[in-house]
C-alpha cells in the first residue's frame, strides 16, 4: 500500500526541482543575454530583475535542501 506522506512529499520536491530548473534557466539565460558568465553569478553586481532571480533560485535550493536534507540540485548538472 502506497504511503500518502511519501507520495506528497515526492511530489513537492519534484515541483521544487521543476521550478528550480525553469528560474536557473532564466537566469543563466538573462546573465548570458547581459554578457555575463553564468558559473560567475555568486561574484557579479546583479541588477535588481537578476538579482531577484537569483534570490529567487537560492531561495529553491534551500527549500529542497530542507525537504531532502541534501543538496540535491546544483542547477550545474548540465555543465561538463
């Protein structure tokens, strides 16, 4: 028999990570349109629609950190 509680939960992280990945796309991609480098965001002078994006990512990654006690998505999984 399926665990409810578990199910639920899956289902948050992985609307998490999906909502993770959509704003660290966004971002890369608004960073990349400025110029910039996105594997440089945390030493870069952000304007305030990227600086909110930013925000907005870290503020993802602690909230899946704490559902899944991991730091389970760097957002860097595609960079090789």
């Amino acid at each position: 028999m399926p665990n409810p509680e578990h199910s639920s939960s899956e289902a948050t992280r992985s609307q998490l990570e999906q909502k993770l990945r959509e704003v660290d796309g966004r971002l890369r991609s608004e960073l990349l349109a400025r110029g910039f480098d996105p594997a440089q965001d945390e030493n870069l002078a952000l304007t305030a629609p990227l600086a909110k994006l930013y925000m907005e990512r870290e503020n993802l990654r602690a909230e899946l950190k704490t559902l899944t006690g991991t730091d389970s998505f760097t957002g860097n999984e595609t960079d090789s």
